[in-house]
C-alpha cells in the first residue's frame, strides 16, 4: 500500500494502467489529510462546502415532512411513500457529506454519500412515473396507446433495474479493496450503465406521456367532442382545471429537472472516479442538488391530493380494496378453523367425537 502511495507521489509514471493519482491515493489507507493523503488526491478532490450541505439536508428534511403529511392526511399512499423514502435518502447523502468538509477521507461518511445521494432520484422517480395511470384514467383512457393500469408494471419494473443496476455497480466499486483496479473500473461501467438506463426510461415516460397529451388535446378540441356524455363532459372540464393544470405541470418540471440531473451523472461518471467533472463542487451542486431538491419540493408541495383530488381518490379506493380482500381472508380462514373445531367436538358435523351412544341413539 504504502509503496503505491509512493509511487503515486514521486513517480505518477509508474502507476498501474488506468490509475490516476487519485485512484492510487485513494486505495492507500488514508484517513486524514497529510503529505501522500491530499485533499487533491481524494475522489472528489475538494472540501464539500458546509453551508450548502446544511440547507440541502434541511431543504430534504421539510420535502420528505411535506410529503409525508400532504400524503397521509390524502391516503396518496404509494405516490408518498417513494417521494418520502428518496427525500430521506437525500437528506443522509447530505448530512454524510458535512463532516467530510473536516475530514475528506473519511470512508464510511464518503461511501454513504455517494450511495444515498446516486439511488435517492431512482426512488423520487417512481412518484413520477406513478401520475400517468391516473391522468389517463381521469380524463380519457381509450385514448392512451397503453392501457392505463399497465404503466407502472412498466416504467417502475424499469426504474427499479436501474437501481439495481446502480446498487451493483457500487457494490462492484466498493469491494475492489486496495489493489483490484480492474473490478472498481467495471463497477463504475455497470453505474454508467445504471443511471444511462434510467435515461432512456426517463425519455421513454417523457415521449409517452406527452404522446398523450397531444392526442388529448387534440380529442378536446376536435369537432367530435361536442355531444359527450357526463363523464366524457367531466374530462373535458378536468383537461381545462386550474388546479389539475398546474399539478401536471408541476410533475412536468419536476420530470424535466431529475432527467437532468441524470444526464450529468453519465458525463460525471463517464471519466471515472477523481475525474474533473466529479472534482468540480459547483457544477455539482447546481445538476445534482439543487436539480433533485427543486423537483423534491415541487412534488411534495404541489401534491395530488390537493390538486388532482381523482388520483388521491383512486388511490384511496384501491387502499380500501385491498384492505378488505385481507380482511375477508382472514374471515374466512377464521370460520374455516372454528368450522374444522366444531366438527371435532360435535358428533352432528363430524366423527372425530368418542362419546358413546345412548340406547335411543342405538335403536333410531
């Protein structure tokens, strides 16, 4: 180790094909600053700024509060449940990112942040991908190429292999130990191709949902919508709805932000790790916190169960159906035991009884 070190700082030469000098830094033991160990041979190559830290933990905190509560008090269940888990998640990649301003070597706080902060969007994601179901379902599913119920069987099947992918990859990464150059390489390819992945199911939902959106806008305005019926009529008037206008295009920029970000993650992946795209604080903090935190905050303060109250209500009723169907089951193991019970103690409903009979039983 030590002699890896040294030939990193006197002979950078020397180093193995494809390390750079932070690499070699970096797979000696460091855990402080110190001649070998430098501030520019850590992976991000800088001290993460305390202060913007701070207000992207708290800004996590106050989405994920928001959301949690907009989510429970409206039974939008699912939709709160990854909003809340990807704001949590951000929150520990930011608050794991301050003490690294003290100590950038500081493994496990380092290893923390780049996990929490790469998988958190893949979970904010699925909010996302879970409105388009129910704008078609709202206003007109004959005219989604898709049937509506099938679109989360589809993009968040997807979404949730381009976590795995991610969590792979860093695991790949993270278990190359002191000298296996070659396996950290190919766990930094399966994170490109994670997040690159997650691109293209982000531009997929982007051309699908707007594909929708074009055929509705053009249902509407056709001459063929005159004469609808009253649900046909209450599409037409929830298409027009302040209230529903504003929450798609809430999710619309929100969409619009995490794609970004995700873009930027390839390009900062692509160098590999200590690369300048990955060592530049700035750009950072604009593509990939205030991206993520900007779309956290919109989908927590611009909920559906205050401005699309048909999804709320549709995610409501499915709560309430499954909630029954369990319910039910667990009646009818429940009379299926007293049942079986019963007919173990009466003669009438079984013969697991050994009372003898008596002599009017004998001669009837």
């Amino acid at each position: 180790m030590l002699d890896l070190a040294a030939r990193a700082a006197t002979a950078p030469d020397s180093l193995p094909p494809g390390v750079n000098l932070t690499m070699a830094a970096s797979y000696k033991t460091c855990t402080e600053i110190n001649a070998i160990c430098t501030i520019e041979r850590t992976t991000l190559g800088y001290y993460p700024n305390v202060g913007i830290n701070y207000f992207f933990a708290i800004g996590f905190g106050i989405a994920g509060l928001a959301s949690f509560i907009f989510g429970t008090w409206k039974r939008t269940w699912s939709f709160m449940a990854y909003l809340t888990a990807g704001c949590m998640l951000e929150l520990a990649g930011y608050g794991a990112r301050i003490p690294l301003n003290t100590n950038p070597w500081n493994k496990a706080a380092f290893e923390t942040q780049i996990v929490a902060i790469i998988l958190a969007p893949t979970l904010i994601c699925v909010s996302v991908y879970l409105t388009l179901k129910h704008v078609c379902l709202a206003l007109n599913p004959a005219l989604s190429r898709v049937r509506p119920h099938l679109y989360p069987f589809i993009f968040v099947p997807a979404d949730v292999s381009c976590l795995l992918l991610q969590a792979i990859g860093g695991g790949l990464a993270a278990s190359a130990g002191q000298t296996n150059f070659t396996l950290l390489q190919h766990g930094n390819r399966v994170i490109i191709a994670g997040i690159s992945l997650q691109v293209v199911v982000l531009l997929f939902f982007g051309l699908t949902a707007g594909d929708y959106a074009f055929r509705m806008k053009k249902w509407v305005a056709s001459s063929s919508a005159e004469g609808h019926d009253e649900g046909q009529r209450a599409a037409v008037e929830l298409w027009g709805n302040k209230r529903f206008r504003t929450f798609v295009y809430a999710v619309t920029a929100a969409y619009s932000m995490i794609l970004i970000r995700c873009i930027y993650r390839i390009a900062e992946m692509a160098g590999g790790w200590g690369n300048h795209i990955m060592q530049d604080e700035p750009s950072f903090i604009v593509l990939e916190g205030f991206m993520i935190l900007l779309a956290s905050l919109i989908l927590a303060f611009f909920p559906p169960g205050i401005l699309f109250p048909q999804m709320a209500m549709a995610m409501s009723k499915s709560a309430a159906k499954k909630l029954a169907a369990a319910k039910k089951s667990d009646k009818l193991k429940g009379e299926s035991g007293n049942l079986q019970t019963s007919a173990d103690e009466d003669p009438e409903l079984g013969t697991g009884s050994s009372r003898p009979l008596t002599i009017d039983e004998k001669h009837a």
